[in-house]
C-alpha cells in the first residue's frame, strides 16, 4: 500500500495522522476538508511495529512537509504524532491530538466501562472476545475482526453520528496485524509510564480536542499532559464523540476550532 496522499497545493504544512492502528484511511474526510485552504498530507502508516511507524512518519514528513509540520492526529494518530514530536522536535511545529487516547493506565477501566456500558449484553461478549483474539498472534482473521471492532466501536464512540463519508478504514481496508503489533507495544509504553514522561521532550505548542461523549475520558488527556507539557492546553467540544468530523451535532464547531488553531500556527 502507497504510504501517502496530499491534498491541495504545496507547500504541505500540515499533516492529519490516522488511528487504529491499522485503520488507515479514516482522517481522509478531514484533509479533504481543510485542503480548500492548504496543502495537507494525509500519511498511511504501514510499519507493523511501534518505532516502525514513528521512523515511516517521520521519513514522510522529511521528505514531503514544508518544515516545522503542524500534526494533527486522531486517536492512536495522536499518540503517534507525540512520539514523533518528542523524538523528532526539530520536524514538528504544532502538535493538535484529536480524541487522544489516556495517557496514564488508571484511566484505560473508566473507558473500558463506558464503551461496555453503552453495549447490549451479547455485544459486550462479543467485544471482548475480540479483544482477547486480537492480542492473541496466532488468531487468525485479524481484519475481519478489527473491521467488526470498528462497527462495534462507533456505537459506543458516537453521540449523534452523520454517515460515514467514504473516507474510514474501508478505504484502504482495516489492517488487524498492524493493530495487534504496535499496540501491544503502546499499551506496554503507557503502562511503564514511558509514554507520559516523554512529553518532557516535546518542545512545541500542544492543542487536545475532545469530545465530552467521547468513552476515553478528557482527564486522561488534560491531567496528565498538563504535567509535562510546557505549552498545552484543552478544547472540550459539547455533544460529541470520538469522531468529530462525523458527529451531526459537533462537526462545524470541530471544523472552525481545527481552522482557528492551524491559521494561528501559520
């Protein structure tokens, strides 16, 4: 799979980084979306370990970004984006984490609660048994399990969803040995407390924005990074979840808080 589309004219100053990991495609709506104005890049990680992806980013960035690049990314592509602003600061100007997932473990069983809360009782069975096959490497049908995940997980990430713009996973197809590889690894960051300490390195202005339906909880975000981190601060979008740019009733006011803070970047 080619590791990357653009949007718009250069120069690529910003770049919008997928989750997942392994649903490459699904932040094609936003770099759709802010190209009326830049030139945008839309990176497709392919590695299947942690640093395999960090090392294809910032490969990417050096060789089709105007440098320092403002990172937006999404869920894991949020993680993702940190790790290449704390080992790469020179590249990076700004760094803006959409629905960033929880940066200290005591926050990861609230999120596990919320999502199986909002399931029937056979959905929440089926959630975890795909967990468990997921972390297992000998499981086959990886893919089909993490598309299955997604479907799952839109239920319990959305307020008030819009369709699906044709820009999510199934664009270039959901990637299950990605997913258990490199998250296995970033779990494990987290959970030695590696992940967090690393914002000490990080040397540019950090934006979170976060949905307040969002099932990964704004504090696991706000109160850890703050820190750490010597320029960061927290805009909480009301009646959303973890998608922005699907959410009926969140969508502009995600857009114009996204524009606002990449024309203050430029």
């Amino acid at each position: 799979m080619h590791n990357l589309r653009s949007y718009g004219a250069p120069p690529y100053r910003v770049a919008v980084i997928h989750g997942g990991p392994g649903a490459a495609g699904e932040v094609a709506p936003v770099a759709r979306e802010l190209s009326a104005e830049r030139g945008v890049l839309e990176p497709l990680q392919t590695a299947h370990s942690l640093q395999g992806q960090v090392e294809e980013l910032r490969a990417v960035l050096e060789t089709h970004a105007a440098l320092p690049v403002t990172l937006v990314g999404h869920s894991w592509g949020a993680w993702l984006a940190y790790l290449v602003a704390a080992q790469y600061p020179a590249l990076v100007g700004k760094l803006i984490l959409v629905s960033s997932g929880a940066f200290e473990e005591a926050y990861v069983a609230q999120l596990q609660a919320t999502r199986l809360g909002r399931l029937s009782e056979r959905e929440r069975a089926e959630w975890q048994a795909i967990l468990r096959a997921l972390d297992d490497p000998a499981s086959p049908e990886k893919d089909r399990l993490l598309a299955r995940l997604g479907a799952l997980a839109a239920r319990t990430d959305s307020y008030d969803p819009l369709p699906d713009e044709g820009g999510g996973p199934d664009a270039t197809g959901v990637q299950g040995d990605i997913y258990q590889r490199v998250w296995q690894a970033a779990a494990e960051l987290r959970r030695s407390g590696e992940l967090l300490a690393l914002g000490a390195r990080v040397r540019c202005p950090v934006v979170a924005i976060h949905g307040d339906y969002d099932p990964s909880p704004v504090e696991g975000v706000y109160k850890p990074l703050s820190t750490v981190l010597q320029y960061f601060r927290l805009i909480l979008l009301e009646r959303c979840g973890h998608t922005p740019w699907l959410e009926r009733q969140a969508r502009e006011a995600f857009y114009c808080v996204l524009r606002e803070e990449l024309d203050a970047r430029e």
